[in-house]
C-alpha cells in the first residue's frame, strides 16, 4: 500500500521496528482468491533462506507452477473440491483451477499484509508512491479458497486445515458468512484450532455497516477488524450550468470531457424501467443519453457497472449519487468514463438543479489526488457496527485500519474495475472494504510477533488493542462518517491502530486455551458444542462458576439491567443494577506504578479496585475488578460508553466500555 | 452437482473410535458409507476440527447424526469476500 505506512507511523519510526531477521521468520497465511505471482510485491530479493519450520508448498495447477513460489511467496494452495461438489467443475477458461488469482482480491489483501516494497507504484498515476505491506520482511503463504461463486466452508476448513499444517504465524480472512453460533460456524472453529496453535487469526468485521448488530467474525479467538479512512482523497469535481460546483472523487484516467458544459439527464428520466435509476444493465433508453451525463443512484449494481451502462448507452459521463443508505461516504472507482461519485446531499442538490432547470448542464473536473484531509481517520460508513450479535458481553469489532481507498497489489487477469469489459490491466489497484483493513493489522501482528516471538495471539491483540487511538490527527473523537459525529466503541472498537505504541504497550491482557474454554462454559455450551470447537473431551465443572465478565478482554461490554427509579441502585456492587468485571494484566515493560483514569458518560459510573498496579519486574501479572453501577434509568437497549486507562506516565493502556441496558 | 444433496460438515469425536479402526480416516468413511451407498469424503480434517465434510442427502445427513461418535453434522455455509 501506498500512504498507509506513514499514516501510521510506520515510516517515521522505521528504527524501532524489528528488521529483516526477526520478521522474515514470520509467515502471514492469507485464505482469499488466491495470488498473481509475477507482481512485484512478491519480489524475494534481500529476502534469506525460507524458515526451516515451514512446511508449505506451491501446489500446481491451472498457469500455476512451483517456480512461481520464492523466498517471498513460500506457499501457495488452492482448495476447491467444496466449491466443485455444490456448483460443479470449475469452467478454467474462467478461472484458474490453481492458487492463480483471477479476481485481484487476494494478491490486494496479501500484498496489504506483507508486500515487498515497490517504488513508482500508482494506479493510473493515482496514489503514487512506494507501496508496501505492513510487515514487507514477512512471508507470504496463500490459500486460495474463493471463487467466482462464493468460498465455501468445506474449502475454507481444508485450507486452515492445511496453514496450520504449514506452520503459518497469522491468519489473514477477509471473508465472512451470516451471522451463526461460534460451533456452526467453520471460521470460528477452524480459528479457535489455529488459536491454539499459536496462529494469530484476523479477519474483517464485514460490510454491513452502519447497521447495528451488523458484525461478522465475532469470536473472541478472533481479531476483527473494521475500517476507516486516511488522509487522502481523489476529488472530481461537478461544474453544474447554475454555476454552482460540488466535489465528489474519481479515479477515471482518460481522455477527459469536452471542453464544454453537457447536458445532464437523471437517469430515471431515460428509462422505462422502474429502477432505471439505478442504472441497471439494459434500462437506459440510447437515444436519451447519448452524449450526455447522466446521474445515476447507487445502490444494488455495482458502482463500475453503472458506469458501463451509461458507457453503452452512449453517455459520456456519469455521477453517481449515494442515496440515504450510503449517506455522504465517498468510495472512488476506476470508472470506465469520466464519472465522480457525490454524496447524498450533494446528489440532492444536483438532482434539484436537474428538474428545475429546463437545460441542464454540467460537467466534470478531475483533480487528482490529495493528502493531508481532515478529519482523518474516519470511520467508513459501510464498515460493520456492534452490538456483538452473538455474545453481547464481548465487545466487537476490536480495532478499526485503513479500509477505505486503499491501493495494493493486484491480478492482471482482469482490470480495476472487475468488468469483463474492462481491457486495462494494472499492477496496483485501489479499492475499499473491511477486506482491505484485515490485512492491514494481520501485517501489523506479524511486525509485532517478529519483535515479540514469544508473545500469544491475544497479547499481540491486546497490544494492538490498548494503545489504539480514539482521537483522530487533530486530537479530536474520530468522526463515524455516517452520523457525522463522533464514532463510539460499537463503530471503532478499541480505536484505530497504532502499531508504533502497540510495540511497546506497557501492559498486556493475556488470553490461553484454557480462557477461551472457560469462556464457552460461560455461555452453557454444551460437551458436543465444546468438543466441536477444542476437538476433546473437556466438560465444563458444574461445581465452577464460569463468568464472561471474567474472561480477559482488553474492552468491557457491560449488559446492565434496564432500571426504574425504584431499582436505581446503591452502588454498594449488591443491586442489580451493578456489576462487576475482573481483568488481569502482565507487564510487558520495566518495573513501574500504573495509576487508572476513568471517563464515563452521565448514565453511569465505574469503580476500579486498586486504582494502583506496581510491577517490580517483567512478566508479573496484577488483577483489577472495575464495578460498573448505572445512575440514570435507562431504557432496553440503550447505550453509554467510557474508557479505562492505566498509564505510568510512559505508557498509556486503554480499553474501551460500552454499557449496554438490556 | 447431485440433485437433492449438499455438502455437510460432520465433527467426530476422534477418542469415540472404536479399536476396531487403526486410523480415524478409515473410521469416517466407515460411518458415511453406514447412511449412504454412493457419498464421498471431501476433505478429513484434523487439525482445524476433527471430522470430514461430504455430499448427501438431507436423509443421510440424518440418519449419520444419530451414528456413534458423531458430534454434529452441519450443513455447509457460504461466505464471501468483504
């Protein structure tokens, strides 16, 4: 990627971050659609010899061979009998039966996480720079478990089958599937088997947003990630006939517009089909395009492909308009014409122009790419909300990362915009998602396990957890981009990560196997539905009491009972309306005081006993209990939130509250 | 694909085997050729989760539930990229 490593840091304080050596022992799996081998962010050169512990192939297949693996790409597995067996054999004059990537997803998130530095790297000149993954010393296994109709679960339980096999370091996912129990759910299980082999797992929160209770990948074995933006744009520009001019962004390279004002059409007004205004394939009317602009609204086809149409139908420009579901989020596309995006307000008010003037006009500017925008980071509007929509008690997601126009490597099987109709072939490409932020923080655990080799997955977790920032570039609560306001943990999580204090975090909140056991325990799992996550035959002890609001969690959700006056309570830790959470922390730094600070909302108020932690060596471990006690009554579903820090002054350990009345 | 079959993820207590069995491969084939005549295995898995996953009918997958040392059997999800 291009712009993310200085966004976070990771450029200015190269110095700190282990070279070569440590992180080159360690190896990123990534379960996605596969790799373009022969692009540059799989150079091996400077790269040594491949870790003995690796036992990771390059399997053959369709333009696949082993020489397209390096001391770079070590590994390469595709896995396609699921995917078979329901849609039948795979057509390879369509796709590669082979770890080859058709699709670019996957050479994208791999190359997110751990590409080799590329200098000169753009697409079509935009966000050029030198791109590279987060950890470019780490290597790189693929495991190519999506095609073109889906990624099944029987694939998806193969390939973690075989990365853990591998010896794989972290686990890189950016998929997801409904919302199901952690025991019917093949990632959750697959997952808690690569947990207990050590193997970080980080996978995206999902698309969904900003819904609440929109969340995937919400186990707690499980690092889930939203997204956010950074600070960089690529604004183009409507000139409307009124003389008025609104930005929107773009990522069209191309012969541009003529030099004068066109006439605009809604696309609604050139169709006869209900959704014309979608601009669906086939419903625009030709001759009432052509040589127009034409303002179509987003929703149900993808953006690129409303860009097709119009192109088809003979317009020569478009913008496209968010409507209230994407609200004012601006994604930019690599369109076939000359088209912007606007948001809804913007799309509004053009459409206003449109059906008042009786010749409208407008036309589009192109302004390149721009950095240095504020706020940043935001939280992307599509990036997936809690509530946890399984254990409420485990606040999810974790962390947000960059997601949104992101540029990382890409396959020359198809071009920018995934169009058949797209003939342009490119080495970098620049598309948004949680996709795109997952491997960010998997690239993120490899740099920290790489300087950290003895750390668990859930002290890499909590480092990235409690050192992330709640404020964005300019010291204010990062914004949620759909609200314009500020985002609460059920849109960031933790906050946004910040490897550089991650490094060195102070404190960790430690999880083992047993933790997450005792945690299925504490939702009254049953043996089987155990045994399907831990493969054994532990059973819970009847005579223990088994509390999520025990279980190790670098963030507290906490369910309080809605309350009436007459409940309003004592806050002597007995009435219903408080509750108790315990939290033992390791530090991972020098001998030192930590003393707590606490911020609340009005709705409630928290406690921490002892409000001092004195560690007088390394690895020593201190527990706190936090007694959460509501003030307002509050009705069902009601939210507050607040934050509990730890600082000795160097070091700040922060974990997010989100109190949930239920 | 097989009209009226779907591919099902079935977890095995793998300290269930009977000494019958030197291998618990043998053993899940063992126990899906007990329901069906014609499905295959997929995939055997043993490090991400103890069992296989097959094509079958809905029958079938019923009838292996009930089967000694089975833990569960669970039809197939789809996911896709984020």
């Amino acid at each position: 990627t291009t712009r993310t490593p200085s966004f976070l840091g990771l450029d200015q304080n190269s110095a700190m971050f282990p070279e070569s050596e440590s992180t080159s022992d360690v190896i990123v799996g990534v379960l996605d659609t596969g790799v373009w081998p022969e692009s540059p962010s799989y150079d091996d050169t400077g790269l040594g010899p491949v870790p003995s512990f690796w036992k990771g192939e390059c399997e053959v297949g369709t333009n696949f061979t082993k020489s397209n693996c390096n001391r770079k790409l070590v590994g390469a597995r595709f896995f396609s009998k699921g995917y078979e067996a329901t849609l039948g054999p795979i057509d390879q004059s369509k796709e590669s039966k082979s770890p080859r990537d058709d699709d670019g997803h996957g050479t994208h998130t791999s190359s997110t996480a751990a590409g080799s530095v590329v200098s000169g790297a753009s697409l079509f000149g935009y966000a050029a720079g030198t791109a590279r993954g987060m950890a470019p010393h780490a290597r790189v296994a693929v495991y190519k478990v999506c095609w073109i109709g889906g990624c099944f679960s029987s694939d998806i339980l193969a390939a973690i089958e075989k990365a853990i096999d591998d010896n794989v370091n972290v686990l890189s996912m950016s998929l997801g599937g409904g919302v199901s129990d952690y025991f019917r759910d093949s990632v959750a299980s697959g997952a808690f088997a690569a947990m207990e082999k050590g193997i970080l797992i980080s996978c995206s929160a999902g698309n969904a947003g900003p819904s609440s209770y929109s969340l995937s990948n919400v186990a707690p074995w499980i690092t889930t990630v939203g997204a956010g933006t950074l600070d960089r744009d690529f604004p183009a520009y409507v000139s409307l006939g009124n003389g008025k001019n609104y930005s929107g962004v773009s990522l069209y390279k191309g012969d541009p517009l003529p030099g004068q004002m066109i006439p605009l059409i809604y696309a609604g007004n050139a169709t006869n089909a209900t959704n014309g205004n979608l601009c669906m394939t086939g419903t625009l009317i030709p001759e009432k395009v052509a040589g127009k602009i034409v303002l179509c609204d987003r929703g149900v086809n993808p953006r690129v492909q409303k860009g097709s149409v119009v192109k088809t139908a003979g317009g020569i420009g478009m913008v496209l308009t968010n409507t209230v579901a994407n609200g004012e989020e601006l994604v930019a596309d690599a369109h076939l014409l000359p088209a912007t995006g606007v948001g809804e307000t913007t799309g509004e008010a053009i459409k206003s122009y449109l059906f008042s003037d009786t010749n409208p006009t407008a036309t589009i500017f192109f302004e390149g790419t721009k950095v240095g925008i504020q706020p940043s980071p935001v939280v992307a509007a599509f990036s997936s909300r809690g509530p946890n929509p399984i254990t409420a008690r485990i606040l999810k997601p974790d962390m947000i990362a960059p997601g949104v126009n992101i540029l990382a490597g890409w396959s020359r099987a198809v071009g920018p915009t995934g169009l058949s109709e797209d003939a342009r072939r490119v080495e970098f490409n620049i598309i948004s998602g949680t996709s795109m932020s997952c491997p960010h923080v998997s690239g993120l655990a490899a740099l920290l396990k790489g300087a950290h080799p003895d750390w668990s997955p859930a002290a890499i977790r909590s480092a990235l957890m409690t050192t992330a920032k709640v404020v964005d570039k300019n010291g204010k609560l990062i914004e949620d981009v759909s609200t314009g306001k500020p985002s609460t943990p059920f849109d960031h999580g933790a906050g946004h990560v910040d490897p550089v204090s991650a490094l060195n975090p102070g404190l960790i909140y430690d999880l083992g196997v047993d933790d997450y056991l005792y945690f299925l325990c504490a939702l009254n799992y049953t043996a089987d539905e155990i045994s399907v996550l831990a493969k054994n035959n532990f059973t819970c002890d009847s005579g223990k009491s088994y509390s999520i609001n025990d279980f190790n969690y670098p963030s507290f959700a906490v369910s309080l009972p809605a309350t009436t006056d007459s409940t309003l309570g004592s806050g002597d830790g007995t009435s219903s309306d408080t509750v108790k959470h315990t939290r033992t922390v390791t530090n991972v730094g020098s001998p030192g005081t930590y003393k707590v600070s606490i911020s609340t909302s009005d709705a409630f108020k928290v406690s921490v006993n002892p409000q001092e932690l004195t560690f007088s060596q390394t690895n020593e471990k201190k527990t706190y209990t936090a007694t959460f006690t509501a003030i307002s009554s509050e009705p069902t579903d009601a939210n507050a939130f607040g934050r509990i820090e730890w600082t000795d002054g160097k070091h700040v350990v922060g974990s997010p509250i989100a109190v949930s009345w239920t | 694909a097989s009209t009226g079959t779907r591919t099902y993820i079935i977890h095995m207590a793998k300290s269930r085997m009977p000494a019958v069995f030197e291998d618990h491969s043998h053993w899940y084939d063992s126990s899906l050729k007990s329901v069906s005549g014609s499905a295959e295995i997929l995939y055997t898995y043993d490090n991400a989760i103890h069992g296989f996953s097959a094509r079958m009918t809905a029958e079938e997958a019923a009838a292996l539930e009930s089967r000694h040392g089975i833990v569960s059997v669970m039809p197939e999800l789809k996911y896709e990229l984020h």
